[in-house]
C-alpha cells in the first residue's frame, strides 16, 4: 500500500526509448518500397512499348502487375487504425 500526504506534490518520470518499439527496423520496408515502385515504373514502360507495337494483351498484363506492385508497396509501413468511433 502507498500512502502520500495530500500536500506533497507527485512527480511522474516517463521515459521514452530512442529505438523504435517494433523489432523490425523500417530500413528494409523502405527499400522493400523502393524496389515495387522501381518495379511498378518498370512495367509501365513496358505497357507502354507494347501498346505502341500493338500488343494490347501484353500492354494490359503489364499495368495490372504495376497496379499490383503500387498496391503492396502503399501497404507497407505503418498502418493507422481507426480508434475514433464516428458518430451515427
């Protein structure tokens, strides 16, 4: 049990770790993101020769996988949850 008299001030020492809380470093989802978007520009030329030659399915198939590429690489990092309940 702790008891403190009413008059004595109380006094809180936080202290906050200079490492990040997660055990992954974020240098690998950086570069993780760097190589889909390298990626994802990549199959854009692609697309983009290959609707010039005509090649529309391989133009399509192109953009999907650099849709795709763009798509994972905006998943990685940190993710925000919705903690605020909105109002009905």
């Amino acid at each position: 049990m702790i008891v403190s008299s009413p008059s004595a001030p109380v006094t809180l020492t936080l202290q906050t770790s200079v490492r990040p809380r997660s055990s992954v470093s974020p240098l690998p989802e950086a570069s993780a993101r760097q190589r889909l978007l390298l990626q994802a520009a990549t199959l854009n030329e692609q697309a983009q020769s290959a609707a010039t030659e005509g090649e529309l399915e391989a133009s399509a198939r192109a953009i999907l996988g650099a849709l795709d590429c763009e798509r994972r690489a905006g998943g990685l990092g940190l993710q925000v949850l919705q903690l605020i309940k909105p109002r009905a």
